[in-house]
C-alpha cells in the first residue's frame, strides 16, 4: 500500500492509505521461462556479474537499456531537490515486490563495460499470481525462471508491454519520465494521455506533489489538460507549491501556466487575489491584474495578445475560429458569413438579413465573440450609417441603432467595452460631386445600446489601419487630403493619430512610411499591417515607436485582403491581385515568418471582414 498526500496537511498523510486496484496485482510481476526469455533476448546466455555483486537466488528479470549519454538513471531533472521517475522506482516497483539496480557486464560487440537497469521481482513477493508474459506458460522450465538474464535491446518491447498495463494515476507521470529516458515511445504516449485525461485524480497523488518543476510546468500548462473548471488547476499548483519553502522561487512561472483569464470572475477577485500565499509578490500580483482587467473590460485586445495563457484548452469545448464575412466575389456583393475551424475546417454560419447583406466597404469587429458590421456603401451608392450586431452564442444577426455619422472605408475596434469608428468617406451628399473625407470618430455602448461622439481626429483620413493598444486608440496612416480650400487634393498620411480617452486628448507619432488602406493586427506588442499594392508585411512597435518591413507578402500586389492573428499565427486571406480574386488563406508564423500552411478557401472574395473569435463545439 502508498502513501497517499493530502493536500489539506503539509506531508504524506497517514491517516489514509489507498489500495491499489485488484488489476494491477494481477499484472505486477512479469515471469519469463528460460524459452520465454530466449525467444525474446535471441538465446543470450547469461552476463557475468560483477566482482562485487553476489547471486541473490532466483529472481525474475528484466533488462532496460542504457541511459542516454549525460542522463542519470536515478534522476531525470536538473534540480537535485525534486525526485523525477525515482517515485516509479520508490512506490510502483517497491510496492510490487521489484528491486531495481544497475548490472554492468561485458558487450559482446563492445570491448566496454555496458550498463543496465534491471527490474527484479523477488521471488517471495506475490508468487502465486499467476504469469503475465506472452505465450501458454512451460510448467517444465518453470524451475529455471529464476536465472537472471539481462535482455539485450530487442526486449524494449517485452519491458514495454508489462509497464504498459500498469499505468494509473498513481505513477503515470513517473512512467512517463522513465518512458522518455529510455525511448520507449508507447509508454511515453500512454501514460502522458493518461495523466492529461485524469488530471482531478493525478493531482492528488503523492507522485504529483513530487514533481520537478519543469514537469510540473508541462502539465499544467498543456492545452490536452482535461479539466471541467481552471479552478482545479490553480488549487494544484498552490498545493505544490506550499509544500515546501524552497519551491516559492518557481511561485510566478507556476502560476503562468494557470488560465487565470477561465477562471470564475467570482474566485478569482474572491479567492486567488486574496489568496495569503500570494501575498507580498508583486509579480504574482500583476498576473492576477491582467486576468481582473480581462475580466472587467472584456476587451478584444487581451485575445489578440496571443499569450499562452490566455487561449482556452481543449477540454473547455472552446475553440477559436476565424470569422469570414460579407465581401466581393465577381463583382458581386456576399451576403455570407462562415468560420474556419482548426480541425473541422469550413463552416457555414447565418447568412446577414440586416442592410449589409448589399453593402460593401464596411468595416468589422469583435467583441465578447460577437462581430459588429458598421457603415458600408450601398446598392444605390449611398454611403450608410447602419450598424448589424451577429450574435455568435444563436448564430443570429440584428440591427443596431444607426451610427451618428454614415461613413464608408473607415476604421473600427473594440475597446474600453466599447466599438470605436473612426475616419471614412461620406459620398453622394446632395449638392456635392466629391466626396467627404471624415474626422468624426463615435462610439458604441452595448450596455447603454447608445451611440456618442468622441473628439475628432486631428487629420482627417479614410482607409486607415484602427488598433486598441494599452488603453489608447490608435488611427495609422490613411488617405487625407490638403487644406487648400481652392486646390485640395489626396494626400497618404505617414504618421499614428493616438488618442487618450483618460484625457480625451489626441497627439500625432510618426510611423516611418506613408501607408493607406491597411489591414491591422496585433501579436504580443506589436502591430503588424499590410497596404493595398505592397510587396511586405510590415511591423511597428508602440512601445519604441519603430517601423520596419517585417516579411515579403506570399502574394505580392495584394489589395483588399483580410489580415488577423489566429491560433498564434498571422493569417491573410482572399483579396484582389490585378484582376484575379483569390480564396487562398495564408498561414503565416510569427517565429519562423514563413508560410506554414496555405488553405482553400470556399470561395474567392475581397473587402470581407476577417476576425478571430471563440465558439464553442
């Protein structure tokens, strides 16, 4: 019987012993015949033993390889402080009656001396549970069981199909470890999807609290971790972490592996800020902030950050997805939405009824996984002043109340709980030939239902790239024109209009090229963009203010393409080149820069908005 740990006290409880399943005495000690083992070893005879080591009598067992080079056979973390599958050896092998060693004979190919790990079952533990190897049992050799003979390498698979039937949540993660020392690849596979699908009951275990820190960061920061709710996730890591003093240095690293922004906004306002072993950490503390802030603002910026800890896991039933909608297709408008799905691929969404279903030249957004359409040009040439909410929880769309100013190739993002609009064209007002260039910027409050106008931009511009950076709204470059009343003309905006709600102030920063109609997004600090006819994908940094020419496009000359970031990778999809619509989507990774996939799309279309979003199923 083990020791089972109780994270309600600060060691190995007593008070409560756990038996292991009745299966796994069945399975416990592995006995080979002397043709048993021949068939598998290849009839090696037996090594000679060492000078120092005695013939303890029959005993059953079972050679594991060499260790790899610079690996201890004891030990597979670098941090002497923590056991690693030692707990294998400690509690399974102990339990079942084994003994392991290390058993150093003479290579038959190899003039050096080579080293082993044996697995021995003594033969007064457990011997009347009756054989578990391969093949009927050979009552007539059974007295020569007791010879040791180290198996060469071909006996991985015999090791490997006895260690197999023993994983449970009592020493997964110890085989798991012992799996990957010695290359045994099915063991490894087993007992990792064995923790990762158990992980309420691995976490209880004694095993579990023993863990090396890198280990332990691993598991609990897999996105294969089955959970039900974050919570269990948390109360694990504070109990290893409470379990001895000297793990308070790995508090931080832990506890980003936690998916702070899943959990109950009630725990973690309630208990984790609170929490008296958190206390006095300030690095803890701004972790626990970020995941407040998510809570309280809700706002798409945090998603687009593609932090790890921010993406739900796979056992959530949440998944991100690209949303596709609208868009030109042959010279005619679409009325369609659909979504990407990583692994189930195209998916037809609600069609738009609200008045975008004939506009184009709209702009899109998200928030709280819903997608707001604002603006447009209309069948009649008109530009629009009508906002359409798609609500992803009832695949359903809905008109909103109108805008205060129609506009057209204008901006838009989520922000401070709001949709923000800036810029745009306003076309065929009566008694105008041209159209108008807009400087208003409003914004939308779904708590109130209420549009309200925000101060103006200090340059006036349509087809800008719009970024909510660290509290402040950001309007990049965009088409302008002179003031000359008499003589105005188009001019490209090489400068960032950024404004501060706090202060309700706008100030001008320099961008480093004049670039218009841009499509925008953001990964981990940084905005990346790309402009009608260009041949790069470029990069700007808000907190150093520095530009520069990221990547070559996978197409270069592209207009009207779609641009987000999406699984942690950059994506571009449809858009224009010369006189061809693509419907390819361009999966671009921000590590390497290069295109790690290219997928069909269901149609060719431009002037489509393009937004990530999560969805359940």
């Amino acid at each position: 019987m083990s020791q089972r740990y109780d994270h309600n006290q600060a060691g190995p409880s007593n008070s409560r012993e756990r038996h292991h399943p009745d299966h796994f005495l069945e399975d416990h000690v592995l006995r080979l015949s002397d043709n048993e083992v021949g068939g598998l070893a290849g009839n090696h005879s037996r090594a000679p033993l060492n000078e120092n080591e005695q013939d303890e009598g029959p005993v059953d067992s079972v050679a594991f390889p060499p260790s790899p080079a610079g690996f201890s056979s004891d030990s597979l973390a670098d941090d002497s402080d923590f056991s690693s599958y030692c707990d294998f050896d400690d509690g399974f092998v102990r339990r079942g009656g084994f003994h392991v060693r290390q058993h150093e004979h003479n290579s038959a190919d190899n003039a050096d001396r080579a080293r082993r790990i044996i697995v021995e079952a003594s033969p007064s533990a457990n011997s009347d549970i009756p054989s578990t190897s391969r093949g009927p049992r050979n009552s007539e050799n059974s007295g020569a069981r007791g010879n040791k003979r180290p198996l060469s390498s071909s006996s991985d698979s015999c090791v490997e199909s006895f260690l197999l039937r023993q994983v449970a949540e009592t020493n997964c993660l110890g085989l798991m470890q012992f799996g990957e020392l010695h290359s045994l690849d099915s063991l490894t596979a087993r007992a990792k999807k064995f923790a990762l699908d158990n992980f309420r009951k691995v976490s209880q275990q004694e095993e579990f609290i023993r863990l090396p820190p890198s280990v332990l960061m691993w598991y609990l920061s897999n996105d294969a971790l089955c959970v039900q709710r974050e919570e269990h996730v948390f109360q694990a890591a504070i109990s290893w972490l409470q379990f001895s003093e000297a793990r308070d240095e790995h508090t931080v690293d832990i506890l980003k592996c936690v998916r702070l922004y899943s959990v109950n906004p009630h725990f973690l306002f309630d208990t984790i800020a609170k929490h008296s072993f958190l206390k006095g950490k300030p690095a803890v503390q701004d972790l626990v902030s970020e995941a407040c802030k998510y809570h309280a603002l809700s706002c798409n910026e945090w998603k687009q950050m593609q932090q790890p800890h921010t993406r739900p896991r796979e056992a959530s039933g949440i998944t991100e997805v690209l949303f596709i909608v609208g868009g030109i297709c042959n010279n005619r408008r679409l009325h369609v939405a659909e979504c990407y799905h990583p692994k189930r691929g195209w998916i037809a969404l609600a069609d738009i009824v609200t008045a975008h279903c004939t506009m184009h030249s709209y702009s899109v957004c998200a928030m709280k996984n819903n997608v707001y359409v604002t603006g447009g040009h209309s069948n009649s040439g008109i530009t629009a002043n009508a906002a359409s909410l798609y609500l992803s929880k009832y695949n359903q769309w809905s008109e909103l109340p109108s805008m205060i100013c129609a506009r057209e190739q204008h901006g838009s993002v989520t922000a401070d709980g709001a949709v923000y609009v800036a810029g745009g064209l306003m076309a065929s007002q009566k008694g105008r030939k041209k159209p108008i260039v807009l400087d208003q910027v409003e914004r939308y409050r779904p708590a109130f239902n209420q549009w309200e106008s925000v101060k103006p931009l200090p340059k006036r511009c349509y087809s800008p790239g719009v970024i909510w950076y660290k509290e402040k709204l950001y309007v990049i470059g965009g088409v302008s024109m002179t003031d000359e009343p008499s003589n105005s003309s188009k001019i490209i905006l090489n400068c960032i209009q950024c404004y501060d709600p706090l202060i309700d102030k706008w100030s001008l920063l320099p961008l480093g090229q004049p670039l218009a109609r841009l499509c925008c997004t953001l990964y981990q600090d940084k905005i990346y963009m790309i402009s009608n006819n260009a041949s790069e994908i470029f990069r700007y940094d808000p907190n150093t203010q520095t530009f520069e020419e990221w990547q070559h496009l996978p197409e270069p000359g592209l207009e009207f393409a779609g641009l987000a970031t999406f699984n942690g990778n950059l994506v571009i999809t449809g858009g224009q080149k010369e006189s061809n619509t693509l419907n390819k989507m361009f999966v671009i990774s921000y590590d390497t820069k290069e295109v790690i996939e290219t997928v069909n799309m269901t149609r060719s279309l431009c002037m489509h908005g393009c937004v990530a979003i999560d969805k359940f199923g």
